[in-house]
C-alpha cells in the first residue's frame, strides 16, 4: 500500500488578475473605437484625405476642395484605455501577448484598424522583389506616422522545419 502517484494538476497562471485587467482595457479601447463616429476638420491638423473616404459622398463637393475634410472622432478616452494597459504591464512584469502588441502603436497608443487608424501595405526591398521570402508587412499609423514592420514572407528553411515539428524533434 504505497503511496499513490500524485494527479499532475494544470500550472495556473500567474498573475491572472492582471492579465484579465489588461484584456479587459484592450477590449474596451477597441469597442470605443468601433463607436466612434467621423466628423469634420480642418486641413491644418495634418490627417490625410484617404484616411477615411467612405463617407465622401455626404459632404459636398465644394466642401471637400475647401479647408475641410474627414476624421475619425478620437475622444482620447480609447487611447487612455491602451497607454494604461501598457503601464499596467510594464509595471507589473507581464508580457503583452504579440497579437495585442501589434493592434496598438507604439508612439501615440492608437488602436489600429485597418483602414480606420491605419494603412496597411506589403514592401519588398530585394532587387526587383525577387525574393518572395522578403516581403514586409508595412502598418502605418495615420494618426502619428509611426511605422511597424512585421516580416510575412515564407522563411527558406519553412519546410524542414514544419517537418522537423512533425517528428517530433
């Protein structure tokens, strides 16, 4: 009558509290954003005229070509929500899941859309873009410039490694 082998319970995760915390302030920054609704500007504050155009039609023409021009409503409050997740994680010590870390900017703490907060655009920088492995996933954040790069072309060594998974090794 030994002992028993003892049920190998599953390691919790440390530090849940935080991590629902930060979920928590990405999840509403995204849902404010989504809210929001655009509203008219002045050229002078430097947002692109291709930053939103799906409401081009609702303005009139003489409008456009004057002094004025479409931008997303930024409340701040979206941006607060981000910049205190960020805090929260560094303060804390607790890594910001990559998937999470490219949807914000780095520099103004923008949450970024595709087509709403950014722009999105594939570069290959390889003589000719001859090397389909270099092409480069380019977000633009349109409301401070900054750019992230995220290389998205298929590695050479892709297959053997996928087989070297699949073995086992």
């Amino acid at each position: 009558m030994g002992k028993g082998t003892a049920v190998k319970k599953a390691k919790s995760v440390p530090n849940r509290h935080l991590n629902a915390r930060i979920s928590y302030l990405h999840q509403a920054a995204s849902y404010l954003e989504a809210i929001q609704s655009p509203i008219l500007k002045h050229q002078g504050y430097g947002v692109q005229s291709s930053s939103v155009t799906d409401i081009q039609s609702v303005i009139e023409p003489q409008q456009t070509t004057s002094a004025v021009q479409l931008k997303p409503l930024s409340s701040g409050l979206h941006r607060y929500y981000l910049a205190t997740a960020r805090i929260t994680a560094r303060k804390a010590v607790v890594r910001i899941s990559p998937s999470v870390k490219r949807t914000m900017c780095k520099r103004c703490d923008t949450l970024l859309v595709p087509g709403k907060t950014s722009r999105l655009r594939i570069e290959n920088a390889s003589k000719g873009g001859s090397k389909p492995w270099a092409d480069v996933l380019v977000v633009e954040c349109l409301e401070c410039g900054m750019l992230k790069r995220f290389p998205v072309g298929q590695n050479s060594n892709f297959a053997k490694l996928v087989e070297f998974e699949k073995t086992g090794g």
